[in-house]
C-alpha cells in the first residue's frame, strides 16, 4: 500500500511540476488571452445585459491574471534556489545534500527536514559551530575584518 501511495505521489509531483511549466509559459498566456479576446468579441457577449458582460470581463481578466502570477512565480522561485545554492555551495560546513532540494522528491524533502528538526532540537546554547562562537566573542559577523566596522564619520552640522 505504501508503494501504491509513494507511486501516486510521484506521479502528483510530476504533473504538478508540468502544470507549473505550462501555466508559467508565455506561450500559454498568449493563447489565453486569445481565447478571451475571442470570447469578448463574440456575438453572444454583446447580447447579454450590462452585469453579465462585466462578470465576463472580471473573469478573463482573473483568468489572465493566473498566467502573469505564475510566471512571475516561477522566475521568483528559480531566482531564490541560485541564490540559496551559492550560500551553500559557499559555505564549507553547509551540507551538499540541501544543493538543488528543489529537485527531489517530497518524500526526500521530509526526511531532510526530519534530519535538521533533530539537529535543532539537539543543538544547545554551548554547543555552537567555531565561527559562530568567534563571531560572538568579537560582535562581528564572521567574515568581516575589524577594520571594515569601524564608526561611520559624520559630517558635523556648520
């Protein structure tokens, strides 16, 4: 039953990444909004009352809308994995199984958070990574020199 359900998963997973794919597409969008320019231009929009065109045209624009969000979303979200990819890969006692997490699987996800929510709940307050104990011995953040924290210089009021 679990391989039923873990195969069931996998297969959600996939189209969802597809309807993700699709829906993101400029392509997509263009024939969408053909379709409701379609619809607009229709005789059968023009022959009905005032309320019923504007619910019409509410709901194209709604519908449109959804394309715009989506692709925005997908270039957010690509934008945000580099970003957290190069802080990882850049610091050397990050992990490399959280590279490209965006890539597995939900069941892989999970075992990965499971892994870190022990690693939180056995961390304590003494027992702290070297770079992070000196960081707070000196108030600095770890990958700054002393001398680039130093007193901004105001210029005095004449």
């Amino acid at each position: 039953m679990r391989q039923l359900y873990r195969h069931t998963e996998t297969i959600f997973e996939k189209l969802t990444a597809l309807a993700t794919i699709v829906l993101g597409n400029s392509i997509t969008f263009i024939a969408a909004l053909c379709l409701v320019i379609y619809f607009l231009t229709n005789k059968a929009f023009f022959e009905q009352d005032m309320q019923y065109c504007i619910r019409d045209i509410i709901h194209g624009i709604a519908f449109l809308t959804l394309f715009v969000i989506q692709k925005e979303f997908n270039r957010f979200a690509a934008s945000l994995h580099l970003k957290i990819n190069e802080l990882v890969i850049s610091n050397e006692s990050a992990r490399n199984s959280v590279i490209n997490v965006e890539a597995k699987t939900e069941h892989e996800i999970i075992e990965l958070a499971k892994e870190y929510t022990e690693i939180a709940v056995h961390a304590t307050e003494n027992e702290m990574p070297p770079l992070i104990e000196k960081a707070k011995e000196s108030d600095l953040p770890p990958s700054l020199p002393k001398k680039e924290m130093e007193e901004p210089q105001f210029l005095s009021a004449p």
